[in-house]
C-alpha cells in the first residue's frame, strides 16, 4: 500500500470522526483527533533526551506528549537504552484481590 493510500485512509478516518462528533455521536474513532504520529521511530537522540527525563522523574505519558510519541513507544525506547522501568504508581505486585 503506498504511503499517498495511507495518510488518505487516514485523513478519511478523521473527517468521519470530526462529523461524527459534530452530530452527537460516540465513537471509537475519535481518538484519532489526538492521534500521535505512528511511523516515527525514537532516534538516539530522543532515547537519550527520554532517558533523562525519565531519570529526574517524569512518567512515560509526560515524556511521550513532549516528544510526540506514544507513552508505549518511550518505554521500549527506554528498555533498549537499558533504563531501569520503574513499577505503575499505585499498584502494589504482591496483593492479589481474590
């Protein structure tokens, strides 16, 4: 499929979902209006500038919205640079409910 095809497809997707909004309707597709660029790759130098952000404290969500990557995204970025990923706050991996 050519990349012309892709951001069309893409570009269709958005327009049904902005008009889907407008009258009212729920849909899966709206998240597409904060849609965050997919087909980049973290470069070395975003890995680096993630991997200090991260070290003085700031959440994979926070880095991802300055860069512009997905929150998924900087942590792989991060486990490749070998980043020690700290655990989701609030959650606790000895407690089971049952």
């Amino acid at each position: 499929m050519s990349w012309s095809r892709v951001t069309s497809k893409w570009a269709t997707s958005l327009m049904w979902a902005v008009n889907s909004a407008s009258r009212g309707r729920q849909s899966a597709h709206i998240s597409l209006l904060a849609a965050i660029e997919t087909v980049r790759r973290m470069s070395e130098a975003d890995i680096s500038t993630a991997a200090a952000l991260y070290r003085e404290g700031r959440s994979a969500a926070a880095i991802g919205r300055k860069l512009g990557f997905d929150p998924q995204t900087v942590l792989n970025g991060l486990r490749s640079a070998g980043v020690p990923i700290r655990p989701r706050p609030g959650r606790n991996r000895n407690s089971r409910r049952g």
